[in-house]
C-alpha cells in the first residue's frame, strides 16, 4: 500500500509543476546538423534524439505539463514528438505537451521573433495565467541540448522548502573548468548572492565558495571550490510572471539578465547542487565527444535504467545484423546491416549500411530513416549510383555521417590535411574543430579522398 500511496503522494505534488523546454535558438554552434533540423531533434547515441533527454526526466520524475519552445526547422521535432509522447489517456487528462512555435510579436523593432531565452517563455507568460493552469505553482525551465538523467522533483521541493523565488541548479567544479561558465557566489544558507560570467584571474579565485553548505565533502569542497549554473531553472509561477510582463518585460535572457537582476532586487534565489553526470552538448565538439563517450567502458552515462528509461519514438525495426565483424567500444543499434568491416570506439545508428572492408573508428554514423531493397541497391550500383550507407573498403575517421548519407567504394575521410574549419557542402562535407561532417542526403563518389 506504501508504494501506491507515495506514487498518488508525488502525482498530486507533480501536478502543480509545468516545465518548460527551451528548443534554442538556430542551433549556428551544431551546424551543419541543424541545417535542416531543430537543434532539440539532432540525434544522439544510435537511437534518440536530445529532446528525449528533458522529456523523459520530465515523465520519471512525474511531470506531466510540458511544453516545448522551437523556433527554427522544427518538423521533424513536431513529428518526433507527436509519435512519441502522446500524453492524452495515458497520464490524465492534465497531462498534456504542447509545442509552441515562435511567433512574431509587435515589438520595439517593429514585429520580431524570440529574442531570447526570457523573451520566449515571456511570448508565451499568458498560458500559466490561464485556467488550464491554475493548479500550477511552480514552473522548471530547462534546456533543449544538455546531456544528463536528473530527478526535477528533488529539485523543486527543494526550491519550495526553501521558499525561494528562483531556484538554480549547479555544478559543483574545479579549477580547470570553472572559466567556462557562469559561476555563482552563494551566502550560508544556499542563498545566491553574486554572479560573475567566465571569470578568470582574480575575478575567479574571489568567486570560491564552500560548497559543504550545499551537501559535498570536505575533500571534494576542497576540490571543487567554484559552483557553475547549468541553466536549469525552478520559478514561482507568481515570480515568473511578474518578472517577464512587469519588472523586466526587456530583458531578454535568463541566465545573463533576469536572474542576476532578481537577485539584486530581493528576490529570493537559490542554488540547488546536482552532483553527477552533466554535460551541455551544444557545440559540434562537445556532442561528437558526449557521443563516443557512450560506448566506453564504463560509459559516464547510459541511456538503459530500468528505473528511469531514457524514451524515444517505437520504431519496431529488427535487431542488427553483424557477419564476420571486428569490433570493439562501440554502440549498434537497431536495424543495422554490416558485415566484414571493422569498427572501434564508434556509433552505429538506426538502419546503417556498412559494406565489406569498411573500416570505422572514433566515428559516429547517425543511421537512415528508410531501408533501401537489394533490388534497388544493385540497381543503383549497376548505373554507377551510390547506395545509402558506407561502402565496400571505405576508410572513416572522426566524422560525424549525418542521416541518408551516401559514401561510396574505396572513400577515405580521414582529414588527412588537418583542416580545423572548413565548409566544403558543395562536395557533401563540412568541417568544425577538425571534425568532418557528411552532410545529410549528401553523395559521396567512389574514391573520394579528405
């Protein structure tokens, strides 16, 4: 009986949160995978998309109001959501995501789209003042392109037995990676009191704190002395909307403007401690590495946890089929058909074609949305064509394969040259930190060589 009564205990809790998923802007540091995509529908580790990361720490952790902000090139996230998370019946008839496209708006400039992360919740501020959402009291504010597995109701009841206005989640960090960030200054009790944006020198060592105040060791304290905001948010519903329509209305951005401004006009804003796994993969670098990540042993995060499974859309494919393989630290996933190749320390993605002598390392192959027949592959090779997938002998290392790619016989991608930027789409390439993209849909000839 326990177990039931705290499930209906943290349903009714859950009921009076709504989250709100931030879709980002035009996704320029992911190009080119959001040439044609929105940035929350890149995919990730074989089978998902990132979008699937908040949606479905949202769903473990009970909350079933959600709504998804997008801007640019969002049908395939539309339809990645609408096959996906179809919340009618199965929660309630309070359950329920919502995407809301930007719209344009009268602003100082004549009619504008979002102009940021504050201004596009603020576009939208009306719908937490409307009946369908008068039982909510909090609202969680989180982003689109982080890569992490967290309990948001940990995180807002801690915000509400704090009472604050305004509560952040943080990092707790060290030395070496403590510029990349905004950084937080907190007071005894937990309470934000400054802010300081990549400070470095001087500005850095004076925002130390002692982070034992938010529940960490001496010894990792000692180690980790700097607390870095990671852009996940809990509002009071009653904060939130005063903030954008009456305080603020143009300020535009959360992290840069809202919060620290609250902050200094007595609001009450507090710092929540998440201590594990996290990681913003929202440049090409950081994604292709959160990527390959995932197939070492042991992996820092795993998508399979029986106890809270990352979701993502029922494709109903086979299982892969692997011949004569060698291969090691590397992820297949479902649908796949390779055989006599080699792969290491790569992501094999839904329905990829490997040929015969392919040999792929630190490479990440994001799969096909369809299968090609035999009848259609012989075909395509007869008349000089190339089918989807990789060919027979092709050498690849550090690339990303975008979707529907089509890599011939014999291709060697290897940046043999060292290129660290490079657009070369007109050849079916695009090159960002010395990470080669092939583009989707792209065709790649028979011995091609980068």
């Amino acid at each position: 009986q326990a177990p039931v009564d705290n499930l209906i205990m943290a349903r009714s809790v859950s009921q009076g949160v709504a989250a709100v998923i931030l879709g980002g802007g035009a996704g320029t540091r992911l190009y080119p995978l959001t040439k044609q995509r929105a940035k929350p529908a890149v995919p990730i580790g074989g089978a998902y998309r990132l979008i699937d990361i908040p949606m479905s720490n949202c769903i473990n952790s009970g909350i079933s109001k959600i709504y998804i902000l997008t801007q640019f090139n969002s049908t395939s996230l539309n339809r990645h959501l609408a096959r996906t998370y179809n919340f009618q019946g199965s929660i309630g008839s309070s359950g329920f995501v919502e995407v809301l496209a930007a719209t344009q708006t009268p602003g100082a400039g004549g009619k504008e789209w979002f102009q940021g992360t504050a201004d596009a919740v603020r576009q939208y501020v009306w719908l937490f003042e409307d009946v369908k959402n008068k039982s909510v009291e909090d609202v969680v504010i989180l982003s689109g392109d982080h890569l992490y597995r967290m309990d948001y109701m940990q995180f807002v009841q801690a915000h509400r037995n704090a009472d604050a206005d305004i509560t952040v989640s943080a990092l707790p960090m060290d030395d070496s990676r403590a510029t990349d960030f905004g950084l937080m200054k907190i007071d005894d009790s937990g309470r934000i009191i400054d802010f300081a944006e990549k400070p470095t020198g001087d500005e850095l060592k004076a925002m130390q704190v002692d982070t034992t105040v938010l529940g960490l060791t001496a010894e990792e304290a000692k180690a980790m002395p700097y607390i870095a905001s990671m852009g996940i948010y809990v509002f009071k519903k009653t904060a939130l909307v005063e903030l954008l329509k009456d305080k603020m209305p143009d300020s535009n951005d959360f992290g840069g403007e809202i919060i620290p401004t609250a902050a200094e006009s007595g609001y009450k804003v507090q710092c929540y401690l998440f201590n594990d796994y996290w990681e913003d993969i929202g440049t090409i670098k950081s994604f292709f590495e959160a990527n390959l990540a995932l197939a070492q042993q042991p992996p820092r995060f795993e998508f399979y946890d029986a106890e809270n499974p990352i979701y993502t859309s029922p494709r109903f494919l086979p299982p892969a089929k692997i011949t004569q393989c060698k291969m090691s630290q590397s992820i297949v996933s479902h649908g796949v058909d390779m055989s006599d190749c080699i792969v290491e320390n790569s992501i094999i993605g839904l329905r990829s074609r490997i040929g015969k002598g392919a040999d792929i390392r630190d490479t990440m192959v994001i799969g096909a949305d369809y299968y090609e027949s035999e009848e259609d592959r012989a075909q395509l090779l007869a008349s000089g064509g190339v089918p989807v997938g990789i060919g027979e002998g092709s050498t690849i290392r550090n690339c990303i394969v975008d979707k529907n790619a089509r890599i011939g016989k014999n291709c060697v991608l290897v940046n043999k040259e060292g290129i660290e930027e490079a657009n070369m789409e007109d050849q079916g390439f695009y090159i960002r930190s010395g990470i080669v993209t092939v583009l989707r849909n792209a065709v790649i000839a028979d011995g091609t060589v980068l």
